[in-house]
C-alpha cells in the first residue's frame, strides 16, 4: 500500500472515510504505516536478487510517500505525523522481536503464522496507547 497512485488514493480515502465514521485518525494511521512497512519487507524480499533495496529504504520511501499525498491533500495534522512514526518503528519493533523468538526456538515458529500474529499484536498495542495517550 502505498506504492501506487491507486494505492495511495485508496490511504487518504481511507482516512478521510474513517474520520467520518469517527474512527481516530491516529489509529488508522498508525495501521496504514504498518502495512506499507509490511509491504516495504515484502517487496525487499522480491528486489534482492536485482538490485540492492533494503527493507529499511523501501520503508522510508513509503513513509514519504504517504505523507506528502496526505499533506497534499490537506489530511496532515500532528497526530498523523505521530501515527505514521509509530505504525514504522511498531512494525520494525515487531519484526525484531519475532526474528528473536524464532531463532531462539531453533528457527521454528512457536505458533501458526507468528509473523502476522506478533505484528498484529504490536500493531493492536500501538493503536490502544493512543487511548491512554491522546
């Protein structure tokens, strides 16, 4: 998400959708950045073999991308600036957490599909820290 003009339409539209149904911006953002990280990993994954692109520059890349549409189309406010930070370092947090947890059990998952799982539980973390913090 995030990489293409559709898909960035597809963020700003399901911000400005979420506002009206009076879901807190900070928690969409917060999941918006989150799965443009998982994507930014998904698609390093795929890049490795023809050129150099690491999971952290992709990451960058669609940070940036998202924030100028939202801030073009008049979407930035602060606490979307802290979602999208947070929904980043979440991600990476998580995937660092789940990449200990896994070689600590001799390079199995302790349970079914615990990459989605821990990142989700992050991610689910982050967003309810915003209704103690906000």
């Amino acid at each position: 998400m995030g990489s293409c003009a559709v898909c960035v339409l597809g963020i700003g539209g399901g911000l400005l959708l979420a506002r009206k149904l009076g879901v807190d911006e900070y928690v969409v953002v917060v999941w918006i950045s989150g799965l443009n990280t998982a994507m930014a990993f998904y698609l390093s994954g795929l890049f490795k073999e023809r050129a150099i692109v690491s999971r952290f520059l992709l990451s960058v890349i669609f940070y940036f991308i998202t924030y100028l549409y939202l801030l073009q189309t008049g979407q930035m406010t602060y606490r979307v600036v802290v979602g999208l930070t947070v929904g980043v370092v979440t991600y990476f947090v998580a995937h660092f957490v789940e990449r200990i947890m896994f070689k600590r059990n001799k390079e199995k998952s302790l349970i079914p599909f615990q990459r989605t799982v821990i990142s989700v539980m992050f991610l689910a973390l982050a967003s309810l820290a915003a209704a103690f913090t906000f």
